[in-house]
C-alpha cells in the first residue's frame, strides 16, 4: 500500500474517532444534566416535605417559603456582584434595585405568592407519593387560562391528552380516600395546579420589561414576595416560629438554608436540561423523574398501595407526556404553515414584479 494511501485510511480513522468522542461527550452532557434535574429536584421535594411536616414539629408553611426567598435574592446579589467585578467569570443582572422593575413584577409576584404557599401547604398535608397526583392538574388550567386570557384554543389530540390526565387524578383521588387522604391537601393542590400555571402566562408577560433575562425576573419576583410575605407571616405564624424549639439549633438552618439554595439552583438545572436536550426531552424527563420519586416515597415511606392507584398516577404521567409530544408537533405543523404562507407571499411578489418590469 502506497504512503498515500495510509495517511487517508489514517485521517479517516481520526475523523471516526473524532466523531465518536464528541457524540460520547454529548451524551454525558444529557446524562449529565438529567442526573443533576433529578438529584435537585427530588431532594428538594424530600427536604421541603422534611420541613413542613416531620418530627420537626414547625408548623409555617409561609415562613418556611419566605426564608427560601430571602436565600434565592441574597444568591442573586452574589451572583451578580461576582459578575460585575469579574465580567469573564459569569454572566449576572446586577442586584441593585429599579423601582419600575419591581413594579412590573408585581402582578406576577402576587401569583408567585400564592403559587408556591400553596404548593408547600398541599406538600405538608399530602404524602410526597400522592404530590403528583394532587398537583396534576396544571395542564388542565393551561389550556382553560390559554383559551380565556390569551384566546388560543387547543387541538383536539391535546385535549384527550387532557382527559388521560383527568381519568388519573380522578382516579387517584379515588384511591388514596381508601386510606388516609386530606381532603384539605388536595384542595391545595388543586389551586396550586391553576396558580402554576397562571405563574406560566404572567412569566411571559412580565420577562419582555426585563429584558428576557430570567434570573433579573427570579431577583425581582422574590424580592417582592419577600416584603409580601413579612405580614403574612407576622400576623399568622409569628408565635409559631417565635416558640419554636429547633429555631437556634444549627441542624434547622442548614436544612432552611439548602432547601432555599435548591430553589435558587432549580432555575439554572431546568434551563441547563432544555439547553443540552429540548422542552419535550425535559418534560419526558420531569414525568419519568415524578415516577421515581412516586416509588421512592412509597419505599421510604413503607406505604402500601392498590394497583389502582399505581394506574392513576401511570394516567397521570403518561397523559402529560403524550400532551407536551403533541403540543410540540402542533406547534411544529403550525410554524410549518406560516413558513410556507410566507413562502407563497414572496413568490407572489416575485411574479408581480418580473410582470411589471417586462
């Protein structure tokens, strides 16, 4: 074989080396980035369950959450002092405080408030395996608010998706009342599903004032729930807290402290999973995480279960994952058309003019 000859079957081999490692380096990426959503996430659930209602014996759910607050705005303005004085290092809104910004973010932080007082109090009253199930109902209330806010109606593959999701919760609900449900922690859940998804729409309409940067949006949004969040807890929880018998121990604060810098981190782990896969790969990720986190609760917990309830939440998980794959490809077909109704308009205006011209 001529020298030629070996430096091309050479190069060839480098170039399917090449290739190989940077395809095992993007799956490590994704491993990566799924391991760590489902690591923080799930840990945050635990430790937020651990928190509300455990031999702890704390009973305030709003000082709990206005403590996770005031962790995620002090994260913020360290991020972004480091950011101004070493530029190269990270990227990051500086913490200084607009007035105007803060007012944008009002409308928004009201949901916000609501939203997240009402996911924890429906944590403290429901077993973490029966969370999914009570908080499923958040694609439900999307399409009722996309169709009364934002006045887009939804495909009809995306409302059976709908009514999977409806035969799950329903007959989870059904099941878990054959045991010890709270009647209270579904209600909470309920109304947690409608503010999540609430939180949803005003998210888009509020990120535009600040620049489409989303953590100048969570540093706004939870320095506003912080001042909301101070009467609230003064006037409903103060003795509480004040009588607490773990309030000085070290133990508490840096399960307080880590259940706020979890919530801090969960934005950058969510952005970093959509960043190295897409929103449907998340979303299949976030409904095959809610299953593991289903069965280890129900191991951690040593509860015991019907095979109907373990159908419920299988409805539940599945309808929601159909209905984001749905979504995704009406969305798809959707910007198919306009591109070729565009397509059809500058050929239109191509003909006119070469008819003019001759």
């Amino acid at each position: 074989m001529s020298d030629s000859g070996a430096k091309e079957m050479n190069k060839s081999d480098e170039k399917h080396a090449t290739k190989k490692d940077s395809l095992m380096l993007k799956y490590l990426k994704v491993a990566g980035a799924v391991s760590l959503y489902w690591t923080v996430s799930i840990t945050m659930v635990f430790l937020n369950k651990y928190l509300l209602k455990s031999d702890l014996q704390l009973d305030a759910p709003m000082f709990v959450t206005w403590f996770q607050c005031v962790v995620t705005v002090f994260l913020c303005a360290v991020c972004g002092n480091i950011s101004a004085r070493f530029p190269n290092l990270i990227t990051f809104p500086s913490a200084k405080v607009d007035q105007k910004l803060s007012r944008e973010a009002l409308p928004l932080t009201v949901v916000f408030v609501g939203m997240i007082t009402l996911n924890n109090l429906c944590l403290r009253e429901v077993g973490v395996s029966f969370y999914t199930i009570a908080r499923s109902l958040v694609t439900i209330f999307s399409i009722i608010f996309t169709y009364f806010i934002l006045g887009k109606t939804t495909s009809a593959r995306a409302l059976m998706c709908c009514g999977i999701v409806l035969s799950g919760f329903f007959l989870g609900v059904n099941q878990e009342a054959l045991g010890d449900m709270s009647v209270k922690g579904v209600i909470y859940g309920v109304a947690a599903s409608a503010l999540v998804a609430l939180n949803a729409i005003y998210i888009k309409k509020v990120l535009p004032a600040m620049d489409n940067n989303i953590w100048k949006l969570t540093y706004y949004n939870n320095l506003n729930a912080i001042v909301i969040f101070i009467p609230l807890v003064l006037l409903s929880e103060f003795s509480e807290v004040l009588y607490f018998e773990h309030l000085f121990e070290f133990h508490f604060w840096c399960c307080m402290f880590a259940a706020g810098f979890l919530g801090f981190i969960m934005g950058y782990v969510v952005g970093l999973q959509i960043k190295v896969t897409n929103p449907v790969t998340h979303t299949v990720s976030g409904v095959a995480k809610a299953c593991f986190q289903t069965v280890l609760a129900v191991i951690y917990f040593q509860e015991t279960k019907t095979g109907l309830w373990w159908f419920s939440n299988m409805l539940v998980l599945t309808g929601t994952g159909l209905y984001s794959v749905v979504r995704s490809l009406d969305m798809k077909r959707q910007h198919d058309q306009q591109s070729s109704k565009h397509s059809d308009e500058d050929n239109t205006k191509s003909s006119e003019k070469k008819s003019l011209i001759a």
